[in-house]
C-alpha cells in the first residue's frame, strides 16, 4: 500500500497570511528545538517526530514537525495525522508522499530513520482515529471544521538509512 489521499474538502479553517508567515518563519526554530531536546518536546501531549520528505513539485527536502502516536496495530510503527488544523486542504508533507513514497525519513530520539509511508483506511483507521482522539482530544475538532477525510499515515522503518 502507499499514501492516498481523498480530493480537498469544501470547507475549513484556513489561518490568516500573517500568522502563516510566522508560523513558516518559525518552523527553522521548532526543528532546532527538537533536535535539541528530542522527546521532551510534545503537542497535545504526545511526543513529536520530524519527518523529512521531498517536496512533490520542488524536488527539496522538506521537514515538518508532527504529533506522534505508536502504532498498536504494527509495533515499532507510528502514525501521523494529516490534519492541516482543520483546513479543506492536506498538508504539504502529505503531498511530498504521494509523489515520492520511497523518500520519507523519521526523526525520533535523535536518530533518522528511512520510513515507508502507507494510508491507514477501513476499519483500522477508525480505531486508529478513536485511539488518537483519545490520548489527544484536540484532533477531535479537526472533523467539525472541515468535511476533507482527514489521513492517518503510518510509519514503518525500513532501515537505519540517514539522509
């Protein structure tokens, strides 16, 4: 399997030039922080990861730093949530999967990790979806903003290969 992804929805919250500018600008200094003190760093409460992907039209490397969830389902796997805060469209890291599957690496205390991305769908998604909401209930509100189907991609190493 590989990363799909539904059309972008209809409607949802889209933030304002300004604070995207700042949120962009502020990017450099998250991933900074994160290299720095790995796992102490949360978002809602959950351990991040860094994943690093390329840019499906740039060809670039990309980064974004993600909320976490371990993967009951297949251990030693992780889940990300393509939520976009609520906005009708994926994120661009979502897209950076689509077109380039085969180059994708995690960043979890401290070591980089080549990963394969795959869309978590069906019945476990919807168990993965009521896990998430559960250790992080701020996700929840995500469905209320915006009627796009909101991915689930799972992270499976594949080798301890740095980029």
């Amino acid at each position: 399997m590989t990363v799909t992804l539904s059309p972008k929805g209809t409607r949802g919250t889209e933030i304002p030039g300004l604070a995207k500018a700042l949120m962009k600008a502020g990017a450099g200094l998250g991933n900074f922080m994160f290299n720095m003190m790995g796992d102490r760093m949360k978002m809602q409460g959950q351990p991040l990861i860094l994943l690093t992907t390329v840019g499906a039209k740039s060809g670039k490397q990309r980064q974004a730093l993600l909320g976490r969830f371990d993967d009951t389902e297949h251990p030693g796997a992780w889940l990300v949530v393509g939520s976009n805060g609520g906005a009708a469209r994926h994120p661009g890291w979502c897209h950076n999967l689509v077109a380039n599957p085969d180059q994708a690496w995690a960043t979890v205390d401290k070591k980089k990790t080549r990963v394969r991305a795959d869309s978590v769908e069906g019945a476990e998604y919807q168990t993965a979806w009521d896990r998430i909401v559960s250790l992080a209930p701020g996700y929840g509100s995500y469905l209320e903003k915006t009627d796009r189907h909101i991915p689930i991609i799972r992270l499976t190493p594949v080798g301890s290969e740095a980029a």
